[in-house]
C-alpha cells in the first residue's frame, strides 16, 4: 500500500513529518509519497518557489526511509488537482491500494475540490482526526464509503472511506512564517536543517503571513 499526502511545503514542518511518519506505520504503508503542490487551487500561491520548497523536503526526510518526495504536481503544468494526480499514481501503480490522506478540516472542504466524487476512483481516502474527537456526519454519498476495518482498504484498490485518530501536532505552516518574518526562534518546530536553509536564503523573513 502506498501513502498520499499532499501540501504547499511552505516550509515542510513537524506537523506534516510526524503524520507521515505515524501512518506509514499505522497502516503498514511501503512508502508514503509527500507531493508538494505547484498551483495549490484553495490557497494562496506559496512563498518559497517549488524548487526551494523541495529541497527543504529533502532536507526534513533524508534519514527516513519510507518518505518519498514525488514532484508530479510541479512538473505537470497548471493547477494542482489531487484527482489528475491521483489518476496519474493509479498509472505507476496499477495494483497497489492508494491511500490519500488529509486532515479533517480539508475532508471538511472536500466537496468544492475538482471532480471530488472521482477521487474514490483511484484511491481510498483516509480522514486524520484528533483523538477523542466525534466520527464526522457523512452524507450518503460518503457514508456508503465509510469501512471501520483498517484490513478493507488493503483488501480493495480504492473506493473506501476510513478515519483515522492521529497525534496531531498544532503547527501551521502560517505560523511558522510568520515567526521567521518576526525574526522570533522557530526551534523544535521543523528540522534544524530547513530552519538553517531558510535563514541562509532569507525566506519568509520580509512578508506578512497569510
């Protein structure tokens, strides 16, 4: 099975790492592919360049095994939609269930993404929730989707919708800026060697976080 997790990078920080990190082993993934976005369709244009953005990646993964930087959408042209990028893993990976994970505030929003019914098509979608929080209220749609048995998205290639309790780390790439542009000590929120690279290129450090 083969992790999805997509993102700006804007930089990449211990919320994103840890998450990986704990459903690769959750869910027994081979790897989890972290995909940096190049248009992000919902958000602001990032900061830093993609070229910036994925090399700060591997600086954060280079000794995890397991974590794998997949650059499709920033060598695809145009916007980046999860469902052509989806669509074009289920062509690398024709038998291997695919697991694509988002928080629950972006399942929240999951109904304005391009094409999001065919989504399922290609992939499971596996909803990271904070412990103790309720299940979400699913419409039919989703509901139907919906397995409780982690074993049925390794017995299926796509279709399932499952949720899954993780610690998550209250860190967002907005703040993490914004501390850079106060000039404030951003230690023990992303790796010391992005923190480094950014202090060395200035990143960050003259905008308003947004």
């Amino acid at each position: 099975m083969i992790g999805i997790f997509g993102g700006t990078f804007d930089p990449v920080h211990y919320g994103h790492l840890r998450s990986a990190l704990e459903v690769k082993e959750l869910f027994g993934l081979d790897e989890v592919r972290l995909i940096p976005s190049s248009q992000p369709p919902h958000r602001s244009q990032p900061h830093a360049t993609a070229s910036m953005r994925v090399q700060m990646l591997n600086m954060a993964i280079a000794n995890q095994p397991g974590l794998v930087i997949d650059t499709r959408e920033i060598d695809r042209a145009g916007a980046s939609y999860m469902v052509l990028t989806l669509e074009s893993l289920r062509q690398d990976f024709p038998d291997q269930p695919l697991l694509l994970f988002i928080g629950s505030d972006a399942f929240n929003q999951l109904t304005s993404w391009h094409q999001w019914q065919r989504l399922f098509d290609f992939a499971h979608i596996v909803v990271l929730t904070r412990p103790g929080f309720p299940v979400l209220l699913l419409d039919e749609f989703f509901a139907v989707r919906q397995v409780g048995d982690r074993d049925e998205l390794a017995q299926n290639l796509s279709g399932k919708l499952y949720c899954q309790p993780i610690t998550q780390l209250d860190i967002s790439a907005t703040a993490v800026r914004k501390i850079f542009a106060d000039h404030h000590n951003p230690a023990f929120l992303l790796p010391d060697a992005v923190i480094a690279y950014i202090n060395q290129n200035k990143l960050y450090q003259a905008q308003i976080a947004h």
